[in-house]
C-alpha cells in the first residue's frame, strides 16, 4: 500500500485541526467548571459589643485600664470575676455572710 505525499500531508492537518480543537473544547469546560465552582463569600455579620460607659479607658488588647479610677469604680461595683465569669471568693466584696444553720427544735 502506498501513499502519496497529499494523502499524508492532508491527514496531518486534520489531525491538528482536531487536536486544536480539542484543545479548547477541553480548556473551554474546565474554565466553565472552574468559574461555577466558585461561590461569593457571605458577609459575616457584624459582632454586638457589650455597652461600656463612653467614659471608660481602654487598652489596646480592649480591657479595662485599672490606672483610671472610674474603672476601678466599676470593677467594684460589679466584683471581681475568675476567668470563668464566676465570683472570685478571694475578694471581700464576694463574700457574703454565711448565715448559721437553723436549729430544729
């Protein structure tokens, strides 16, 4: 079987048609695929702060300044607290008089 040079050289260029093709048929679904897989990011909602008197003095980090005397006021007022959030039973604003257990009788 023999085959003459245009017969060849006519096979070549189909063959790089269709891979060309091809090519972007393949490059145009994964950017299709790649573009709908991508979801918008939902705008977080924005955290409430607990209300602070305007007057109160901050540190960076968003503590009470304890060198200011109107947040000690407040600290005292409300006692101080462990880590947790319960009363802290070494401070004497934290104890409360023990009452004496009732006697039956």
């Amino acid at each position: 079987m023999s085959f003459d040079t245009q017969t060849i050289k006519c096979t070549l260029r189909k063959i790089n048609h269709m891979k060309r093709i091809l090519t972007l048929l393949a490059l145009a679904i994964g950017l299709t695929t790649a573009t709908l897989a991508q979801t918008k990011p939902s705008t977080p909602a924005k955290p409430t702060t607990a209300a602070k008197p305007a007057a109160a003095k901050v540190k960076a980090d968003g503590t009470p300044d304890m060198r200011f005397k109107e947040n000690k006021e407040a600290v005292k007022a409300t006692g101080q607290k462990k880590a947790d959030g319960t009363p802290d039973m070494r401070f004497k604003e934290n104890k409360k008089p023990t009452t004496p257990p009732k006697k039956k009788g």
